[in-house]
C-alpha cells in the first residue's frame, strides 16, 4: 500500500504544491489537508509547508498554530505521527509547542534567499534516515523570521540529547543561535527546519542537486519499518 502524507494548506501557504510534488517523487501518494478540517484523512505523516500563513501577523505562525487542524496534528504528534515543518511550518511547530524554542527575524533584519550548506547532525529522526550523520548538503533558504532562539538551558538539552537535527555551515544566515537550521522532538517523529528541501528534489531547480529528496524517501522508509 502507497504511504499517504498530508500537506497542510493554511492562508498564505506558499509551497504547498511545491512540497506535495516533492513527495509524489518519493514515491508517496501526497494528500492535501485544509487548515479548516480537523479530520487528517488517515494520513500517515503531516508536512506543514512554507509560507507566510496568515501574513505572519502577530507572529509567525501564531495564527496557524490555532487553526482547526492543529488540533489533530498535535494530538497525533504525541501520539506518534510523523510531522515535519519547513520554514514557516517550523515557526508553527515552536508556536504549538511541539518544538522547544522559538523563530525571531533575522539578525539583518531583511529577507534572505540563498543556496545554504547544512551539516546533518542527526539522521536517526523519522525524516532523516536516508542521510548520514555528519553528511554536508546544499538546501534553498527563503525567510525573514529564521533566527532559532531558546535560552541556555534549553539549547544545552538539545545538544546533549542529539536533537540539533542540521546546523548551518559557512555562513549563518538569520543568526540561529549555536547555527542550528532544525532541531526534533524527544520522540524523533517530529521535526522542523528553515531551509526548503521539496525545492532541492529534482536537477532541473533549486541548487541544480537533490538533496531534499532523502527527507521524503526516508519517512517512506520508517513507515514501511514501522
């Protein structure tokens, strides 16, 4: 049976489309989910896309994380289910507090769009099995609000428990504290990033290469091994 992965459409969602594209050439069946309707559609795993939902009022993502759908996503979360954030999917994950920490603006205060070389620093989670620990890839990156915050404490846990998932290299592009570009849960089914794997899965886009495509090949795999 073909895995099913919902993408979460929210107001102001921009790479819905992009992401679901992402996970059809995975090999996945990608299943749209309205931020509207709480009923999952007995999906296997949820990926909250990028965008600017609900323009980034308030804060980003502080809107979307209250949307009907958030609901169920949370409580499966904890449960187990598989979800991943990118970008302005991860700003949702750390409003809903699924993820420890929180997204302020970038440290330059303006908009940043670039190719980013990553570090994998955990491939143990449900989204990184396809990649090796200490593997450096090339990701797009496109935010204004990218800068990963937490206090001492917090970010001390994450690193003692391996759970800084990829770190920026070279060049920190938002001021991430200690580099961090996406961290995971205690439980490893959930994780969220800046940078936009579904834009790095085919030669012909993004950085020319494809190395987004294991986030999506390696939730097939722990699904199929579940």
């Amino acid at each position: 049976m073909t895995a099913r992965i919902g993408v979460v459409t929210f107001p102001g969602s921009l790479d819905d489309r992009d992401t679901q594209r992402a996970i059809r050439l995975a090999g996945a069946e990608p299943v749209a989910l309205w931020h509207k309707d709480k009923d999952l559609h007995q999906v296997d795993a949820v990926v909250l896309p990028g965008g600017f939902s609900y323009g980034d009022y308030l804060r980003a993502g502080a809107i979307s994380r209250f949307s009907p759908v958030m609901e169920t996503v949370i409580e499966q979360a904890k449960a187990g289910l598989p979800v991943l954030g990118i970008c302005n999917g991860f700003q949702i994950l750390t409003e809903a507090h699924l993820l420890p920490g929180g997204m302020l603006g970038n440290d330059h205060l303006h908009f940043i769009c670039r190719d980013q070389k990553l570090r994998v620093e955990n491939a143990d989670t449900a989204w990184t099995v396809d990649y090796a620990s200490g593997q450096e890839i090339h990701i797009p990156l496109k935010n204004m609000d990218g800068r990963y915050v937490a206090d001492e404490y917090t970010l001390d846990k994450l690193e003692a428990e391996g759970r800084v998932v990829f770190r920026y290299l070279d060049f920190n592009p938002n001021g991430s504290l200690r580099d961090i570009a996406g961290i995971t849960n205690e439980a490893g089914n959930v994780v969220g990033l800046m940078p936009h794997p579904e834009h790095a899965t085919e030669p012909l886009i993004g950085t020319g290469r494809t190395d987004g495509l294991p986030f999506f090949t390696s939730i097939l795999k722990k699904l199929v091994n579940a």
